[in-house]
C-alpha cells in the first residue's frame, strides 16, 4: 500500500513538473505610462501564442534606476527561465544582466539598450532613426530655417539618446539655416520639460519649434505652448502616442509625431526568450522601424493602430 502510494506521488509530482510553464520575468522601464502599458500587452500575447508565463514588474519611475535593479535581481535570485530587460540607465543594469548570463538565464534587453554586448537579444524601435525621421518632420513644418529646441528625456537612458543624436546630426548636417539653441533634460516629469519649455521660450521669443524624445517632454512643450497662446505659430514634434498627445496634435498644438510599435517590441522581446530556451539562436538585434505621422495623415486608418498602441 505504501508503495503504491509513494509511486503515485512520484508520478503525480513528475506531471506537475512536466505540466510547470517556463517563467519569462519582464521589467520595463516604468508602469504608467500607455508605451508600457502596449509593451505588456505585446509581451502577454507572445506568452499566450508561446505557453510560456510573464512576470510584468517594473518601477513606478523611469528616472527610478535603484528600484529597477532591485526587480531584477530578485527575479534572478528566483531563478526565472529567462528575462526581458528595458534599461532605464545603459550602465546601471550591466552588472545585473552580467549576472543573469552567467547563471545561465537568457536576457533579452528591449526598447533601451545597456553598454556592451552581454546579453541574447536586442530588440527595439532604431531609435536613431526615429530621431532623424523628428529631425526632417520639424525642419519641414519650419521651412528649413530657424530656432529650435530639444526637450531632452533623461541622462544615461539609451534609446532617448539615440533619438536625440540623430535629431541633432540630421539638423547639423542637412539643415544648416536650422539652429538647436538649446537642450534641457525634461527628467521623464512633464511638470519640469513644461518648465524647460518655458524657460526656452522666454530666452528665445523668436523660437520655431521644439521636438520632444518622449512622451513626457512632449508633453511639456505642448502644455508650455498652449500656455503662452503659441498654438499653430512654434511647432512641436513629438515621440510616441498617448491619448493626450493624439488630442494636442487633433487640436493643433503638436504637427507631427514619430511613433514605434510598443506592441511587437513586448511580443518579440519575450518571443527571442523562448527561442533561446527552445535552443534556438535568435536575432542578437532585431531593428524596427519608426514613422512619422503628420497631423493631416491623424485619421488614415494605416495610423491608428500606432496613434493607440493600447488598443491592438
């Protein structure tokens, strides 16, 4: 009898274990905001197509790095099976994800990138790209001459910088009667890039228009326009789609914006996990693609998708 026992809680115990879905902990930069909210959306999908299980965890702030580190090491600690990562400072996680590699655990970086090459996949918007595509979207909406300004997002974040750089090389070299005649960090708070908009505003009456590189720095600019009555006379480019940005540029206080596809990073962040535990070799870098949308183009239906990443 207690042989018959002690067999049937082996068997049961081994298909308990056989039945466990590989756990894929998921830490983005912040929770809030409707980027993240589409990137969880993308990355529960892939669990559901895949049969793996997410952990979704992240810091309230994007501007919160000691927080971050703390979610991923605790879920390495757990021994999770394999970890997506969105850097919210390009040194501050190399450790960490350094760690993770060592023990084994595949670690897939999205959206914002880390120092060095330590990890299975990269999988983001090309960035870089996306702030060339701002770059020539403002200069058009100016007429290719005049005073610029760059609401910056935050030091050591990858993917805004990117953006930034290729705003700033695209102007330098394309647009030479353009002048960028200043950058202040708008520190992820719409309350201090509404401040560093002001402030350019106020030094610089004359100013053309501003480009925002995330949604929280556009959205200081928008509110710092609207405020001084300078709707539809100092144009603003923003990056990525919020609900509040889609009414500023319906209302005509933003021109143009670049979007991504927060939806397929989250899918193909967690999607490259699953395929290095499957003992595949995923993409090192998969690149998608931003666009820009005009505020004339709003309405095509090819855009809204991107303009409400949440509802995909």
């Amino acid at each position: 009898m207690r042989l018959s026992l002690l067999l049937l809680a082996l068997l049961l115990a081994s298909s308990c274990n056989e039945n466990k879905k590989r756990l894929i902990g998921v830490v983005p930069k912040a929770t809030s905001h409707v980027f993240w909210v589409a990137v969880e959306k993308g990355a529960k999908a892939a669990a559901r197509d895949l049969n793996v299980q997410i952990e979704w965890n992240g810091a309230p702030s994007e501007t919160d790095y000691a927080r971050q580190i703390q979610i991923v090491d605790s879920m390495i600690n757990r021994r999770v099976d394999g970890l997506a990562v969105a850097a919210t400072e390009r040194r501050a996680l190399v450790a960490p994800v350094d760690r993770a590699m060592k023990m084994g655990i595949p670690v897939t970086i999205f959206d914002s990138g880390i120092e060095g090459e330590n990890y299975t996949s990269y999988v983001a918007t090309n960035n870089y790209e996306g702030g060339q595509l701002a770059a020539r979207a403002l200069a058009r909406l100016i007429g290719g001459k005049g005073k610029v300004g760059l609401i910056a997002h935050a030091p050591g974040s990858a993917s805004t910088m990117d953006r930034e750089r290729g705003f700033t090389d695209v102007l330098n070299k394309e647009f030479p009667a353009i002048q960028i005649v200043a950058i202040q960090f708008g520190m992820s708070d719409r309350s201090k890039a509404r401040a560093a908009a002001e402030n350019m505003l106020t030094a610089h009456p004359d100013l053309a228009g501003f480009f925002g590189s995330s949604e929280p720095s556009t959205t200081g600019a928008s509110l710092a326009v609207k405020a001084r009555g300078l709707t539809g006379r100092v144009k603003v480019v923003a990056f990525d789609a919020s609900d509040n940005l889609v009414e500023d540029m319906k209302g005509g206080a933003i021109q143009a914006m670049v979007v991504q596809d927060p939806f397929q990073i989250g899918y193909d962040a967690v999607r490259t996990l699953v395929e290095k535990l499957d003992g595949k070799t995923p993409a090192k870098r998969i690149d998608l693609s931003a666009k820009v949308i005009f505020a004339d183009e709003m309405n095509k239906p090819e855009f809204q998708r991107l303009l409400s990443p949440e509802l995909k």
